[in-house]
C-alpha cells in the first residue's frame, strides 16, 4: 500500500494537473500512463541491453542512432526520457509533442499490433510547457522515492494508487484485484512457457503482467534460448479482452513495458458472439465483472445453454469452460453468492464444474479484500476442464487474513495465509488426514451433491467448541464480598484522611 512521502508525492502530482486545467480523472490517468511509459521505456531499454549482453544475445534498442518519426528521421537519443528530461521548457514541450508522442504512438510492429490499436487515437493533452515540465519533474521524484523502497510491487502499488483516484472505479462491478492477490493465483497455476493465457476481462493487464513475472523468474532461460518459445512468449503466449478502452489502453502499455512486444488485447464483450474463442486457451487467470444483470439478447447463445442466467459471475464461468482446452485450467474469483446462490442457474453451473470438469479447489477470502473499493464477500475456484468429469474430492481452504487488515486502510500486518495456501495447495496429497476444524480440508464429490453442489466453505466447516469451566456462584459470591469489604476499608481509610 502507498503510505507517507511517496503518497504525498502522487497527491502532489493530482494537485499540478489540477493546477493546470486537467481535472477529468480519466484525462489525467491517460496523460499520467503516457509519460510513465515513455520513463520505462527508457529504463526497461537500458535493462534489455544489459541482460542481452549477460546472455550473449544481439540486441537492437529501440532508440537507435536514427529513428523515424513521420517524414522525418532524428536521433533517436533525444526520445529518451534521461535525455529530454533535462532540457528548457519550451524545448522538452516541443519535443514531446513533435517527436516522442508520435514515436510512441506507433510503437509496436505495425498498425495490427495491441499497442497501435489503442494509441492510435491517444491524444497529447498538457497545455502548456510549464505543466509538462512540472509533471516531469514530480515524476522523476516519484520514481526516485520508489527506488528507495525496498519492495519489488511498488511500481504495481503506485500503478494501483493512481487508478484508484478514478472517480468511476468500483463501478459496474470494475474491482481491481489486489497484486498480491493476483500473485496468489499465478503461483497457483504455475504457467508454463508453452502455454496460451487468457483474461476475458483484463482491465489493465494485471494478470497477464504477473504472469508474464512468473514465467520470466521462473523460466527465463527456457523461453529465450529457444527460439520458438520466445516468438511464443513475446507474439502469441497473452491474449486479454475487456469493454473499457481507457483500460485495455494501460494494459497494452502495461504488457509492453514489461517485454511482451505483441500481446493480444482487444476490445471485445466476451460474454457476446464477438467472442468466437472455443477450447484455444491452456490457462485462464480472472476476476470477472459482480455487475449483477444484463440483456440476455446480447448474449452468446452456447453460453446460455449452461447456464439460463442473466448473471454476469455465472456466464463467465460458462465463458471460461468454453475458451479452455481440453486438460486446460482455470483459477478466477467469484463472489460468494456464486458457491451457494440456489437458483436453477447456480446449480447448474455448480454442476457443470464438478460433475463434466475437475473442481480442485475452491479458496474462501475475507471480505476486506477488496477494501476500499468494495466490501463484497469473494472466494477463488480452480478446476481443470475435462468435458467428461473427474471430481472425487474437493480443497476447501479457509483464508482470514491477506497479510494486510480488513478495514478501509488495508495497513500491512504479520497475519498471512497466502503462503500456507501455496504450500498446502501444492502439496494436497498430505491433506488427506486434515480435520474440518482445520484451515484446509478436503470434502468428497458425493457429500457435495447431497448438499446441492454447495460450495461454502460453512456448509463444510466444523467449528471446535472447547469447554470453558466458570467458578461456582458461592465462590463468585464470596469473591463479591471480598471485594465489598475491602471497598468498605479503603473508604473508611479516606474518610479518615479528610
């Protein structure tokens, strides 16, 4: 979380646009994400190069001697933000506007690119030279108060801060994950290098960007000292989807700041027949939209053959079996309503899942999770598509605390059940022996189904009740008296005094 200086810092950052005659917070994040990945750019450009020298691979900088912008070809040295960043005014404005703008804009292997499509119609909006240059200058301390932080998230924190001054967030269901919630279920999945990832409702890329994380700690090696997979990981490994263009804009930029040249973002309802997507994909990661209804003539109809519903959380579900490959998984977050709603539609999409896929596990969260922007009760199913069953037992764990508290500030506390998690999901085998009265408990499938493929961890979960011994009342009594007579004393004992 963003606490301190570095918040005062951001703060500071709002306040210079506002000064400035940007108020629309969706303009100013716009503008915001603009020059952050101008200033990565940079940055990841000089760790592209150093890495590619350690690993004795060529390497070609996107800012090379001449690069062409428009008509016109310049050195490409003064697109780079330590370059620019320290000359007047009126030069930086002049050459934001007329060369480092369009050189970005069209960054990203052609006009089909993720990154064309949604900067093509990105548009300059800071005034005046004074503003660029006090946003530059604000910025440049924001990024030296991150490097002074010793958390590897902090860039993602910052990111998260931002997006929270949105006025719109938290609205039609739009809850951004928290990072480390979303770090949680990557390394549940473990992606492999040769895997297809999808989020249909990607908002700013943040799964497809842990992900990426995962595999590059993980895999680095693997995946570019082989050419195949590098192609496959850099071209067509991260597909995304979603209906904010705002959002599928900082996503792009998002993906190609950490390396991903060309994933596949895109502007789609992924619930309509805009989505073609059958049995494509090895992994879904997601946290789909809680918006509660919508038209159901907009609708895919094969997904309305699972599951009758005009509830956005159980069409997604139907989405997901749809786009996964055989033996493919899915790890997603859904609100509790979806475990054990009774309706018709929740059943059947309960039943769908345990009874012609595999449910492996279904992680109950806290409520506070998704504090400040919502208080709604969450858990996370994870289960393999199959097309032909294979559940005989289910994971239930029961996570309390996230490592951060539950209330509004989401302050950071020693509680933390996500590592346990990590290592009992990993290990499930030595869960056989654990007790109801336990985090983390297996149910068998057919006690699932006398209970109506119910999904609460409650209907599960036993609580130990431990007897506690009270005195008897004539000890209490005399206790009583005790304390009266020596009341009565020290009383005695004052008056005496006065």
């Amino acid at each position: 979380m963003i606490t301190g200086e570095l918040k005062n810092r951001i703060d500071g950052l709002w306040d210079i646009f506002a000064a400035g005659g940007l108020v629309n917070p969706l303009d100013v994040i716009e503008q915001i994400t603009y020059l952050m990945f101008i200033h990565d750019l940079d940055t990841t450009d000089n760790l592209r190069a150093k890495e590619s020298a350690m690993l004795g691979l060529p390497f070609k900088s996107i800012f090379a001697d001449e690069v062409q912008v428009g008509d016109r070809r310049i050195d490409g040295k003064q697109l780079k933000w330590s370059v620019f960043h320290d000359f007047d005014a009126g030069r930086m404005y002049s050459v934001m506007q007329e060369w480092v703008f369009p050189f970005i804009k069209n960054l990203g292997g052609g006009k089909d690119s993720a990154y064309s499509k949604y900067m093509n119609d990105a548009i300059f909006k800071l005034p005046t030279p004074l503003l660029l240059s006090k946003v530059v200058d604000c910025l440049d301390q924001i990024y030296d108060r991150m490097g002074k932080v010793k958390d590897s998230d902090i860039r993602g924190d910052v990111y998260e801060y931002l997006l929270s001054k949105i006025a719109q967030s938290g609205l039609n269901g739009q809850f951004r994950t928290p990072r480390h919630i979303i770090k949680m279920m990557v390394e549940l999945m473990q992606p492999k290098p040769d895997f297809t990832i999808c989020d249909p409702a990607c908002g700013t890329a943040g799964f497809l960007v842990a992900s990426e994380e995962y595999l590059i700690a993980n895999h680095k090696k693997e995946i570019f000292f082989d050419r195949i997979k590098k192609d496959h990981f850099l071209n067509h490994m991260f597909s995304g989807y979603d209906m904010d263009r705002t959002m599928l804009r900082i996503g792009a930029m998002n993906m190609m700041t950490h390396g991903v040249d060309s994933p596949f973002i895109e502007y789609r309802d992924s619930l309509s027949d805009q989505n073609p997507d059958k049995e494509k994909f090895d992994l879904i990661l997601a946290n789909p939209p809680f918006k509660g209804s919508l038209d159901a003539d907009t609708v895919s109809a094969d997904l309305l053959k699972v599951c009758k519903t005009k509830k956005t959380e159980l069409l997604f579900l139907a989405l997901f079996l749809r786009m996964l490959k055989t033996g493919g998984r899915c790890a997603c977050i859904v609100p509790d309503g979806v475990l054990f709603g009774s309706s018709t539609a929740h059943k059947d999409i309960r039943k769908e899942l345990i009874e012609n896929n595999r449910l492996e596990a279904v992680i109950s969260m806290p409520s506070g999770v998704f504090k400040p922007y919502a208080g709604v009760s969450t858990g996370i199913l994870i289960f393999t598509k199959t097309g032909h069953g294979g559940t005989d037992k289910v994971w239930f764990y029961d996570m309390t605390a996230d490592g951060y508290s539950l209330d509004d500030k989401r302050t950071e506390i020693k509680d933390n059940d996500i590592p346990d998690i990590l290592v009992r999901f990993k290990n499930r085998e030595s869960e056989e022996t654990r007790e109801r009265t336990e985090k983390s408990f297996f149910v068998p499938k057919n006690e699932i189904v006398e209970n109506g493929y119910d999904l609460s961890i409650n209907k599960y979960k036993k609580t130990e009740y431990k007897p506690v011994e009270y005195p008897s009342t004539s000890q209490i009594l005399t206790d009583l008296h005790e304390l009266e007579m020596q009341i009565t004393a020290g009383l005695a004992e004052l008056e005496g005094m006065l």
